[in-house]
C-alpha cells in the first residue's frame, strides 16, 4: 500500500513538473532575444548581492536556533531552511508577479508574470534597466523568503510545522506580495505618494514585526513546564549574528541594482550603523546588569542593520551612527518592556524588527539626502516636511494590514487544522516530535553506557 501510494506521489510529481517545464520553456522562447543595455559589471554586482542575501536566511536559523531550548534547536533551523524552500515556490509560481508585474489599481499587480512569463534574458526597464530581468526576480526573491521566515522568532516552540509551511504559503500571497507592490512597484500606491524605503524596512521588517506581534498574541505562551528560558548556544547566536550582518551588505548595497556609488553608500552605512548599535545595546545592558553580555551584542547588531535597512541608499555616514545608537537603545528597551507583558514573542521579533523597522523607517523621513540619492528625496532636516509625514502613513498602513491580515489567517488556520502541537509534543521538543531527530542527543545514564 505504501509503495502504490509512492508510486502515485511520484507520478503526480512528474506530470506537473514537466508541465511547469513546458509553460516555462514557451515563454522562454518569447523572452531570449538579445537584450540591449545590459551591463556586466551590474550584473555580476546584483548576482553576488543576492547570494548574500540567500545566505541571511540559514544564518537566520543560526541565530534563532542558538536563542531557543535544546529540544527545539534543529527544527527552528529547519523551519527557516525550509521556508526558503517555500517561497521560492510562491515567488516564481506567482508571487512575483502579484509584486512587480503591471499594476491593478496601485493594490496589487497583475499576473501577466505568472510562472515567470516574460521574465527573461532582457532587462525591465521599470526597474533596472542594465541587469536582466530574471537578475532582479533572483534579488527580490531572497527578501520574499526572508522576510516570513523573520516572523517564526515570535511562536517557536510550539507550532506544527506543517501548519507552518501551509501559512508560510498564504502569508506570502496574500500579506507580502501586495505590500511589495505598494512600496516598490510601479504604480503602486505608496510609492506614488514618495514613500521611501530602500531596502526592506517597512516591506520586510516592519511587515515582519507587526505579523509576529499577531502570531504571538493568537498562538499563545509557551508552556515551558519549569524548563530555563536561556539560549542553549550562544556561539550559535553570534555565528548567525555576523553572517547575518556579512548578507546584509548585499541586502542594502544589491538594493542599488547597481555597482554605483548609491551602492558603496549602503555598503558604508550599512556597517557603521550596525556597530553603533552594537555598542549602544551593549552600553545599556552593563549599566543596567553591570556586564555587557555576548547575546546582547548579537541582537544590537541585528537591530542596527533593521533600522538602516530603509535609509541605508539615501542618508551619510552621520545619519547612520545616530540611526545605529537609537535602534540599540530603543529596540533595548522594547525588549525589556516586552517580557514585562503576558505576550510571549519568544525571540522579541516586534521589538527587534518591528520596533527597529520603524525608527529606521521614521529617520529615513528623517535624514535622507536627495545629495546621496538623487532618485530619492529630501527628509525633514533637509527641508521637506512631506517626507516624514509620508513614512509615518506608510509606517502605519503596513503595520496595521501585516497585523490584522495576520490575525485572519492564523485565526483560520487554527480552525482549520491547528496550530499549536500537542503539549506533550511541546514538552518533548519539536526536533523529536515534529521531526523525529535530535540536535544533541540525550545523556545516557551509567545503565544506558553499559548497554543495559
């Protein structure tokens, strides 16, 4: 019985990857043609950037997996290996055209993409116009499979993975996409309005933020059953931290779709912020606990490079040691405000990302520079008032769809087919009773040694 039901997956598995093969092969032909404009530098510049930003989402497991019990250390770094997985599903079947292919109404754009037509070897102008198009589909896809693979931080340990990859599905369709498209596509309608957001942090971390905050709120606390709630390997959070601030230089400086100088600003900026916020994290923890803890300059690193992430192309190297001092002691603080509320985001994932998406998203309105950026514009310092005031209504718009459109979701899917494990699969540890695997294998007993 299992062999026929094996041989009926494959067979299914077949047809629809050889009718995928086909669809794709069509439109290729229509889209080979010589393209005109291209530019090799640009090219092999966005190709290494997006295989830094690919290397974020493991490392984001990493970083996670260090953060959360021993129990439940190799399904959290599943769970974001996994996701990229997924995503990369959703983004080329029909996320990317629902993002940036032309647009309906400002809301969402059209699947004239769908299945990646039309998406080729030439270059779409609307976007980068040196670089193909296939090129800028590959970039934008490590923030699509990032960006929901940020918001498992917020319910880990204690939800059915397969509940997980189905919502992972949704979410991606339905929250991320349209709000790609408002921000970043053409003719959509925060972009219209002059919303700035260079590299993903109202799309990504603000997104992120507001959809953990209402992950942890409908999923409930963990039961940890007397367990210590400390990370169990710190060497895993400062590994996952520094390769998360080495892919974050091809997060901002790739978001140029340039080797230019825009790019060698983010790049700049993008590290000194990171390090501001590094110390300022640090600085609060050994004033307020007399000793600066190797987990806390891990986290500060993440919220620097959260905060500049919007304004790491468009403000100087000042503005981003302020923007990097802040976010270590704003998202500092959050965190402590948060564990002193019954919400339990297990990782801080609101007050990391969320919290340190909005200052970064408020000081791009803030101190951007029209100078650094002539395809942006000036923020408030430089004598344009409109420009804060057009963060603060995308600030607000983006959090309030990722929280209520998350809220439905997971509401519906717990309905549907639940979401919480069992709390004897709880307590046993999602690694064994999701995955049937340990991170680390139990201590045997003197009897267990001896064989009996």
């Amino acid at each position: 019985m299992r062999r026929q039901k094996m041989m009926l997956i494959s067979g299914a598995m077949m047809v629809i990857a050889a009718a995928l093969a086909y669809l794709s092969r069509w439109e290729a032909m229509g889209t080979e043609s010589a393209a005109q404009g291209l530019d090799t530098a640009d090219m092999t510049w966005v190709s290494i950037c997006a295989a830094l930003v690919m290397l974020m989402t493991p490392a984001l497991g990493f970083f996670y997996g260090g953060l959360v019990r021993r129990k439940n250390v190799a399904s959290t770094i599943v769970q974001c290996l996994t996701i990229f997985a997924v995503a990369t599903g959703v983004w080329t079947l029909w996320g990317y055209s629902m993002a940036f292919g032309p647009s309906i109404g400002g809301v969402v754009g059209s699947l004239k993409h769908i299945l990646l037509r039309g998406v080729g070897a030439a270059p779409d102008p609307n976007y980068a116009a040196t670089i193909p198009a296939t090129a800028f589909y590959f970039f934008q896809l490590k923030f699509a499979a990032i960006t929901p693979a940020l918001i498992i931080g917020a319910f880990a340990e204690r939800i059915r993975f397969r509940s997980l990859l189905a919502f992972i599905v949704v979410w991606a369709t339905v929250v991320y996409a349209p709000v790609a498209h408002w921000v970043w596509g053409v003719g959509g309608w925060l972009r219209s309005l002059g919303a700035l957001d260079f590299a993903g942090g109202t799309v990504v971390h603000i997104l992120a933020g507001a959809s953990a905050l209402a992950a942890a709120m409908v999923i409930g606390k963990r039961n940890t059953n007397g367990d210590e709630e400390r990370p169990n390997n710190i060497p895993y959070v400062i590994l996952g931290s520094a390769l998360l601030w080495f892919g974050w230089f091809g997060f901002n400086a790739g978001s140029a779709l340039a080797m230019n100088g825009i790019a060698m600003n983010a790049l700049v900026t993008t590290n000194v912020a990171a390090a501001f916020a590094t110390m300022s994290w640090m600085a609060v923890d050994w004033y307020l606990a007399g000793k600066p803890t190797a987990t806390g300059a891990a986290i500060g690193a993440v919220c620097g490079l959260v905060a500049i992430t919007p304004a790491a192309g468009v403000v100087d190297v000042s503005a981003a040691m302020a923007i990097g001092l802040m976010a270590g002691l704003v998202c500092n603080f959050f965190c402590i405000l948060m564990d002193k509320t019954a919400l339990d985001d297990t990782l801080d994932v609101f007050a990391c990302h969320g919290v340190g998406g909005i200052w970064g998203a408020l000081a791009t309105g803030l101190f951007a520079q029209k100078l650094i950026n002539p395809g942006g514009a000036d923020g408030l310092l430089y004598g344009n008032p409109k420009q804060l005031a057009v963060q603060v209504l995308a600030i607000a718009v983006v959090f309030i769809w990722g929280f209520v459109a998350s809220v439905v979701i997971l509401k519906v899917f717990d309905w549907v087919m639940g979401l919480r494990v069992s709390p004897e699969e709880e307590a046993l540890g999602l690694d064994v009773s999701q995955h049937g695997e340990y991170a680390y294998w139990p201590e045997l007993t003197p009897g267990d040694a001896h064989g009996h």
